[in-house]
C-alpha cells in the first residue's frame, strides 16, 4: 500500500489560522476534526515539521491522561524504511509524538553499505554475494559511532518525538559482537525497550535475554494468534529484563481471553502494546483485521486499565486494515488515534 503524498509547496493559507496561535491540545482537535474530508492532510507539508523543530509551531503531543499514545513507524506508513524527514513530518501531522521506530531508517541515516533485509534473506543466484553481504554488513555495524546516531535521534528531539521502542529485526542470527550494537543503539537512541519477533525455539530468548540483563535494556518480545500467555510468561523466565510487546489484536484473534487481564498480571513485563483492532472467528483463531471499533478487541478496555492504574506502557498504534477505496492512509491513522484519544479522554 502506498504512501500518501505530501505536496512540497502547499502551505496553511493566510486566511486560515495557522496552528502556531494553538496550544498542543488545540491543535490536535483541529486536525482530527478534519476527519471527515480524506484529504485532509493534502493541504500541509513538510515545512511545518520543520518549523516544529524550530519552535515557531507547537510541538505534537499524544499523551492522554498519563497514556502515551505512540506510533509503529515507518511500518504503519507501509513499509520498512522511510527518511526521516519524512517520518518526522507524518508524525507531526498527525499529533503523535512517541514511536515504536524500527532501525533501517536509522542505519540507512547512518550509511549502511547494504539492506539488512537482502544481507539476512541472502541471494538466490549467488550464495557467495549473500555471505559477502552479511559480512560487509556487520563489519560495518561494528565500525558505527554512537555519536552519529545520536545526531539522528536529535532530528526526533528538536521535534518533541521520542523514540522509546527501538525494532530489530533477525536479531536471533545476530553475532554476540552486533547483538551489542544493537543494544548501545537503541540507547543511544533514548530508548527504554527493543523489540523483535519471539521466537519459536525458548533457547533464542534465553541467548538474547543475556544481553538485555547486561544492557539492561528490556526486550519486548512481539507474538502473533498462535502466542499464548503462558508462552510470554516462560519468556519472563528466561531473564531479568525479558518482556513482551503485548498485540492485542492478535492475542483476541487467537483465542486466548482477556488481553485486560493479562496487562493487570503482567504490567511490569510489557514494555509496550500494539493497539489494533481484529475480529475473533472460534473456527481459525485468525480473524481478520477491521477499523477500529469494528472487531473483537476490547481498545477501549486496554487503554483504560493503562490509565487508571498508571502502568508505564506505550499504546503504540500498529496500523493493517485495509484502506477503504474513499479513504487514504494517513487519513485512517488520524482516525485510530482519535479514537484512542476519545477512549481516555
């Protein structure tokens, strides 16, 4: 699915009051009550992240009543990777300010001599350049200077962003030297989590629980319909600072109750969860994904208990509907985040 596009040249019309006369909450209710238009972000631009960054425009905020909002990015934009100029400016537009950010952007930003997506997936002519990839790739990884990160994460600061979960992908294929790496990243990237997919061999998070007690760094790890409570909580054993990153959407989708009661169990655990919304059908345990509101997944229940009982967990909209034929990308984000906001409010 496509990104929308942002015309570079469009800017708020003079005869429009401009965002900048508005408080942060002001200007949240004044994009999302442009909903009903879908294309509601075709009149704004990247230049207003930029004045953002600059502090002449307020900066975007999605933390309700103690709930932090946060976005799975670029992945909700329909992809892996995305400059991040441009992820910065969606995120603007759409009042967001923390994320669940995977690392491509970053080791793209960074210089990285070849996609970790082709050095892990290998080359189906040559097994050769596929070796030779992964290694020039971790060669490079362990060259990296965390200052050069940190000149990445400050783009995300001076526009009011945090990136508090940082995505790593193959981490299980990983030498102890990168599994490092990607551990002082994420820090330097001011991040209290990282997250990957669990893996269906216990003795993977076993091996990378070690590093997340010596970084002390938490791991939240990601599961899908077929991952259980009791699956996560064997996780919780394996090592101090073992986690889950919570999918509700899957956990209602494959049968296995209550995604509230799980938080209340296992709160400490979470680092954080993917608010989306899935339908339960008791005959596959693999529903599909709907608007929200539309489903099986009790939202409003999970961001409610979050803020009532003030745990320390991201709600980080995962977006995956499909985009209605009238409807755009962005425009069905914004619609998830008001809903989410309208549920704490």
């Amino acid at each position: 699915m496509s990104l929308v596009t942002i015309p570079p040249n469009n800017v708020c019309p003079s005869e429009n009051p401009c965002m900048s006369h508005y408080t942060r909450r002001d200007f949240a209710k004044l994009a999302l009550a442009a909903l009903p238009a879908a294309g509601m972000f075709s009149v704004m631009n990247r230049a207003q992240a930029a004045e953002v960054a600059k502090g002449t425009r307020p900066k975007p905020n999605s933390k309700v009543n103690g709930v932090q909002i946060g976005l799975n990015v670029p992945y909700s934009f329909g992809g892996r990777t995305m400059p991040a100029d441009e992820i910065i400016s969606n995120c603007v537009l759409l009042g967001v300010n923390a994320l669940e950010l995977r690392t491509q952007p970053v080791e793209a930003f960074l210089g990285s001599p070849v996609s970790d997506v082709v050095a892990a997936r290998g080359s189906a002519i040559n097994a050769n350049e596929a070796k030779a990839n992964a290694a020039k790739l971790e060669a490079w990884r362990l060259s990296v200077s965390m200052d050069r990160v940190k000149a990445f994460r400050q783009q995300f600061d001076a526009a009011g962003m945090l990136i508090e979960i940082v995505k790593v992908d193959n981490i299980f294929q990983m030498s102890e030297p990168v599994l490092d790496y990607q551990f002082n990243l994420a820090k330097a990237l001011g991040a209290r989590a990282i997250s990957t997919e669990i893996s269906k061999d216990a003795k993977d998070m076993e091996r990378l629980g070690k590093f997340a007690d010596k970084h002390q760094l938490m791991v939240g790890y990601h599961g899908h319909a077929t991952t259980s409570g009791e699956h996560y909580e064997a996780v919780y054993a394996s090592a101090k600072f073992n986690g889950n990153n919570l999918d509700i959407g899957h956990y209602v989708a494959g049968g296995h109750g209550s995604p509230v009661e799980f938080i209340k169990k296992n709160h400490a655990r979470i680092s954080h969860v993917h608010i989306k919304d899935r339908k339960y059908d008791p005959a596959t345990k693999n529903g599909p994904n709907t608007p929200f509101g539309e489903g099986d997944t009790p939202i409003k229940d999970v961001l409610r208990v979050i803020r009532d009982n003030h745990y320390n967990i991201q709600a980080t909209i995962e977006f995956e509907y499909k985009v209605p034929a009238s409807s755009d990308r962005m425009t069905e984000i914004a619609r998830t985040i008001k809903y989410c906001r309208d549920a704490l409010a």
